[in-house]
C-alpha cells in the first residue's frame, strides 16, 4: 500500500472556480446561490460559504446541503468526520456505475474532522472543501483550519501538525500530532490517470441504510431528485462495513477496508500503480493481491520480508507489517495517519491467517 488516505484536498489555490455566489434567506442565514460566478474563488472563511445555519460549529446543514455517510470510511487517526454535498439548484447526481457518482459542474464536497477529547467534547480540527469547476470540468480543492475558540475555519495552504489527545474507539485516551496537510499532499491519493478525484462517495460505499432510517441512502437521494439513473438497489454492489462480523465474511470486511484505505492508491491509474499490488474491492486476480506476490519498491520498509501475502502467515507479509507501523519509509498509509489503526491491523491480519492454500501458488 503506498500514500492512501485522507485527503480530500490538494493542487493549487490560485485557481479561480465557477462555483456560486452566496445569498441571504429570510432568517438572514447565509445559503449558497445557484447561480455561476466566472470570478469566484475559494473564500477566506468557512463561514462565508453559508454551508450552515445556527452556530457553525454544530454543521447543521443549510436548505439544499446533503449530510451523508459511508458504509466503510477512511481510517484518519480515530478522527470524527461529518460529510456533505451540496448541489447547484435544478442539478443532481447520477449514477453510472458501483463506483463513483457523477457530479454535475460547481458541486461541492465537504469533509469535516474533528475529534472527540477526554471530556467526550467534539473538537474541530479542519474542513476540506472540493469543488467541481465548471469552466475546465476539472476538481480542485482547498483546507480551512479551525481557530481555537472554535466559531470559524480560516482558508490554510501550507500545512500544520497540532498536538492533541483523542478518544479512540475503545475509549482510550491517546496523543499525537494531527497533521493537517499541505494542499499539494492529496495529490498522491486523489489523482488517477493525471486527474483530480473525489474517493469516499462511491455508489458502492454508499448503498446502505443509515442508522436511526429507515430507507436506503441512495434511495432517499432518488426519491428526492438529487440521484437521477438509479437502478433497482439489488442490481448495485453494496459495500460491507469492515466492522460488521454479523452480515459480512471476514474476506468481505477486510476486502472492503482494503479498497478504502488503499485502494486509490493501488489501482490501474493510481499513485502506487507501478507496484502491481491492486487492492479494489472487485478485484479477484490472487497475483494483483499481493498473494506471493514479491513487492517492486518496498525498500527497508518490507521489514526483510519477501511477500506482500503469504498466505496463512500474517507475521510474514509485508502488507500487515506495514499496516502496523508508524514509521516513515515503512508505514502505509503513509500519508495523513499518525497513529496505527488496530482494528484494521486485526481485522487484516485475521483474514491473511485465514487464507488456506489455494493462494500459495502465483504467476510470480
């Protein structure tokens, strides 16, 4: 696995965007215009998107913005993230395939990150805008970092490391330094085929009911014209959550966590293309897998070992051994995590030691 994760933001900032003007309501709150300015650009603020009404760091979504989840998310140091689209007025997504959407011109991606401290008090970190820009068709993306007191996220290119100490999912209290990163840094993770790429809303990914509802998420976007193209929810893949063991396989769960932790990266088109290792969810072939499969620039970071898989020996495949690092040069993900993510070390190792002999052959 090579530089997956987390960004959703990367490239210049100079770029000047067709996306929309801001417009007042009736209650004076600030809601994104539908019309096309060929000379905007990204704000200085968070708050000057109108994106939300009320206190903005409650991230109650305005008329028109789109909350939504994945079935399995991106692992970003046990951060707590909140995701939202929003559409221009009359426009709506399509469907075209169990991969990505198809966004229409100057939508807008929105993706929060926060995470909880040892008082349990949600604390804001950044949010990562990309935007679709009408007049080259083409995705661009910018940062805004939160200030201290908490009441609005300020436009910020270069990056920084802030330290903080988290809950993670068991409870735990843990440090690190949280690393916001440059815009350039997404590139590795965001481009495919030389162009910028959303990653989380996958059809796939997205084809689930969310808790405390009662209907399909991408049914609800149908239902209310933002998802046109739509076929029966049986004719779409569903992606697993890696964490449910009662309706999932252990191949199902781990096959999931690989393509979305890594699986931008090692893909046909991908940052990590060169290395053969393709980790897709729909993947199937055991050499592409990384199934006695000997890496192509690991370096130091395979830990002397020779196989990506071996299968039935998790302590002697590279894969899990660079899962389970936070060392520069050996980790993977490499970028945007600080932190080991055990669960899905587990969860990974569980499913390599699983493996019976069928894999121990390849064309390696």
């Amino acid at each position: 696995m090579r530089k997956s994760i987390i960004c959703v933001i990367g490239l210049t900032v100079s770029c000047a965007i067709a996306v929309m003007q801001l417009q007042s309501c009736k209650n004076g709150v600030k809601q994104p215009e539908t019309s096309v300015s060929k000379e905007f650009q990204f704000k200085e603020k968070l708050s000057d998107y109108g994106f939300f009404t009320g206190r903005i760091k409650e991230l109650k979504p305005a008329a028109g913005l789109i909350n939504y989840e994945l079935a399995t998310p991106l692992f970003s140091d046990y951060s707590v993230k909140d995701r939202f689209i929003y559409l221009p007025k009359g426009q709506s997504m399509k469907f075209i395939s169990d991969g990505l959407l198809d966004f229409p011109d100057s939508t807008i991606i929105i993706k929060n990150f926060a995470y909880l401290n040892k008082n349990k008090e949600k604390v804001m970190l950044e949010t990562r805008l990309l935007v679709k820009d009408p007049g080259d068709k083409t995705w661009k993306v910018m940062a805004y970092l939160w200030n201290q007191e908490q009441t609005d996220a300020e436009r910020f290119i270069i990056g920084k490391k802030i330290p903080i100490e988290l809950l993670d999912t068991k409870g735990q209290l843990v440090a690190t330094n949280y690393q916001v990163p440059n815009t350039n840094d997404c590139k590795s993770c965001h481009v495919n085929n030389s162009k910028l790429t959303p990653i989380g809303p996958k059809a796939r990914n997205l084809n689930f009911t969310r808790a405390g509802e009662n209907i399909n998420q991408l049914a609800t976007w149908a239902a209310a014209g933002q998802l046109i193209g739509l076929p029966a929810l049986d004719k779409v893949t569903r992606m697993p959550d890696f964490r449910d063991s009662v309706h999932y396989s252990l191949d199902q769960r781990a096959r999931a966590y690989l393509d979305v932790n890594c699986a931008h990266c090692h893909t046909k088109g991908g940052d990590a293309y060169n290395t053969g290792l393709f980790l897709e969810y729909e993947q199937h072939d055991p050499n592409f897998l990384g199934i006695m499969k000997s890496p192509v620039s690991a370096g130091g970071g395979a830990g002397g070992m020779n196989f990506d898989i071996v299968p039935g020996n998790a302590k002697a495949s590279i894969l899990a051994y660079r899962m389970n690092s936070v060392e520069p040069g050996t980790a993977m993900p490499e970028l945007a995590r600080t932190l080991i993510h055990h669960e899905g070390v587990d969860l990974v190792v569980k499913w390599i030691n699983a493996m019976n002999g069928q894999f121990k052959k390849s064309r390696n």
